[in-house]
C-alpha cells in the first residue's frame, strides 16, 4: 500500500522503534517503579531517559514535568480539565479537533466559558481576534500547532506572547507537529504542550504525553498507585507521580524513545525539508487538475504535510474507497473528528478526502497518487 494516513498514525516506523518495543517486552517486561529487583531497575530506566530526551527535545529544563499519557487526547483531557474550573473562561478556535472541543464542551456544564474564534476559510486565526476575546475571568487559550484537515500552521508563539501578556496559561496540541517542526516551549511561551507518541515522534500506539511548565499547578483527574509514597491515601504531588497512577505503557515509552532518537540521527530539518518538498510538489501537481479543490493555505510555510482535497461533488468517502480497492492507496475521508473545522472551510457534508505525507513517503509515491486521482477524475 501507498501510506498516506500518518497525519492519523505514522506507518511505518523505523525498525529501530520495533526493536526497542519487543526488546522491552522480552528482555525486561517487568513493572517499573514499583520492585527493586533489576528486570524493574531496567524497565524505570528506560522510562527515565525517555523523559530526558523529550525534556532535552522541547527545551524543557526538568524531565519530572514530563508526564506520560495513553494518548494526546488522554492528555488534552489531562491538561484542559486540570486547569479549569467553574466560572472560568477558555478562548479556542474553529480549528480544532474533537479532543479540544469535546472537553470544552463537557466543562460548560459545571459553567466554564468557551468562546471559540473563528477561523478563515484556509484555517487561519486571527490574533486580533483572540486578543478581543479576553475577559476578565479568561483562565485559559487553548489551539491546535497545525490543523489536521487542512494542515494550516497556527502563529503559536505570538499566541503565546499573548496569553503571557495577559497571565493566561496557553495549551499547545502539537500532534500534527512534533517531531517534524522544531517546538521550543520557553521561547513559544508555552505552559502545557501536548504531544502523541505514535505520529510524527514515529512511536507506537498507546503512548503519548504532556509537558508541564515549572510552578503551574495542575489538578490530577486519575489517582491510583504511583509505586511513591504508598504508605498515604492521598494521591503524591510530586511530577509526574501525580499524574501517572497504574502501570505505565513500558514498551510504548521504549519505542518513542528510539523514534526520537531516530528523529535527532536523521535530523528534524532533514525530515522537514523532505515532507515540505513533497507537499509542495503534490499541491502544485493538483493544482493542475481542474476539477480539484484544495483546501489550506498551500503554501509549504504556513502548511503542514496534511492535504485535503474534494473531487467535484463527489463525496469524499467514495472517493477513498476507490484510492484504497482500486490503487491500493490509503487515506482517510469524512470529518477527521474536527466538525468545526470542517464547517469552516465549507465542507460538512462533503467532508474530504486527506492525504498526510510522512518521512517514508517518496516522490513515486506522489507521483502514483496523482495518477490515481486523474484516472479517477476522468471516470466520473
């Protein structure tokens, strides 16, 4: 198959990160953190250094304020509910995704305040518009790094200049983003940055995280054991224990680690320039094909390698179907569990058809993909 659904899951990943998590499983698949005995020393090392290295990666200064989660939208939940309370006021975008919204949304009923800006037709915010939607009682700014229906870049570290400003605390979903674009969370002025393992930092299923700034305090919305301070009933308040009770995902934390890594040995610009290439590329060939419609700036410096696109009329499902039983081509249509988004640039009926180009994509990839949808163009 042509894999072009990694702005849902990266595929494949290197080989070091399939080592790495069968490694973990066979040679030391103990509980970390809570025996002394080495298979468990071993299991709580891995975790350690793994911690550093995403520390080192967006310039935080303490591994401890890296948490480990199921998922970025475990983390979403994580960060959005342990910040916000009754009385509360949250500024977020048409742009963002279910794990955004639907969080929000639960939280007006125990009267937190949404006000969601909108975006352009291209997925763009506008600053002045978030800046005119602070109020008195504005707590929190939450947005997305890059969209992923149109794979628009959000001007991230002017939003934080802005939440900073205001003494707002600004959440960043960066799951479209890292590892393929460079995220400095001191110089972005971010407070909690959320990250998936399994997308662009090539780990597994099941892992993914948030970090912390240093002092901002954060309620836990899980307790349980932590392997500290066993001897209390009340959960530890010390990062990350507070926020990681039960058995921690040994072999996917093991696998984001040799992702990383594999990430810093190639280079993040190298994997950049190699997406950007290819997303340039693709836009301008279907450009050329009159009955396309691409939505997103288009333009490699403000657009992620997410590209969406409609074939006429016809609905984006089927147009899926055909690229995947006929092309053996793999993408994903409809929503993409962002309505909003969809709304905003005008198709929540059609939704779209998206195609995601990662750091295993080729240009005979594209070339392929091009080809397809032509052939499928002079079919309808």
């Amino acid at each position: 198959m042509i894999y072009l659904d990694n702005a849902a899951t990266t595929y494949p990943k290197p080989d070091e990160v399939y080592e790495a998590v069968m490694d973990s499983m066979k040679h030391y698949g103990a509980n970390p953190g809570r025996s002394g005995h080495k298979l468990a020393l071993q299991a709580g090392r891995i975790i350690y250094e793994t911690r550093e290295l995403i520390a080192k990666f967006f310039n935080i200064d303490d591994p401890m304020n890296v948490v480990f989660t199921y998922n970025a939208t475990d983390a979403l939940n994580l960060a959005i509910k342990g910040v916000l309370n009754s009385g509360d006021h949250v500024i977020t975008s048409s742009m963002e995704h279910n794990s955004i919204l639907r969080p929000l949304k639960a939280l007006e009923k125990i009267g937190v305040e949404t006000t969601i800006v909108e975006c352009d037709e291209d997925g763009n915010i506008n600053l002045e518009d978030i800046e005119k939607s602070i109020r008195p009682n504005t707590k929190l700014i939450v947005t997305t790094h890059a969209s992923n229906v149109t794979g628009t870049i959000f001007p991230i570290k002017h939003i934080g200049q802005i939440a900073k400003e205001n003494d707002i605390i600004y959440i960043v979903d960066a799951a479209q983003t890292a590892g393929v674009y460079d995220i400095d969370v001191k110089d972005m002025n971010i407070d909690i940055l959320v990250f998936p393992g399994h997308k662009s930092l090539l780990g597994p299923q099941g892992i993914g995280g948030l970090c912390i700034r240093e002092g901002l305090e954060i309620r836990s919305i899980r307790e349980g054991g932590t392997g500290s301070s066993s001897e209390s009933l009340i959960q530890p308040d010390m990062l990350p224990d507070k926020f990681e009770s039960g058995t921690p995902n040994t072999p996917g934390i093991a696998g984001l680690y040799a992702g990383i890594k594999y990430i810093l040995d190639r280079g993040i610009e190298n994997i950049r320039k190699h997406e950007q290439h290819l997303t340039e590329y693709f836009i301008s060939e279907l450009k050329k094909i009159e009955e396309v419609k691409i939505y997103g700036p288009c333009d490699v410096k403000k657009h992620a390698p997410v590209v969406s696109i409609n074939i006429g009329e016809e609905d984006s499902s089927e147009i899926a179907y055909v690229l995947d039983n006929v092309y053996d081509i793999g993408v994903r249509p409809g929503i993409h569990c962002a309505p909003l988004a969809h709304k905003t640039i005008g198709t929540f009926e059609q939704g779209t058809v998206r195609f995601s180009i990662g750091p295993f994509t080729t240009k005979e990839d594209i070339d392929k993909t091009i080809e397809a949808i032509k052939q499928i163009v002079d079919e309808i």
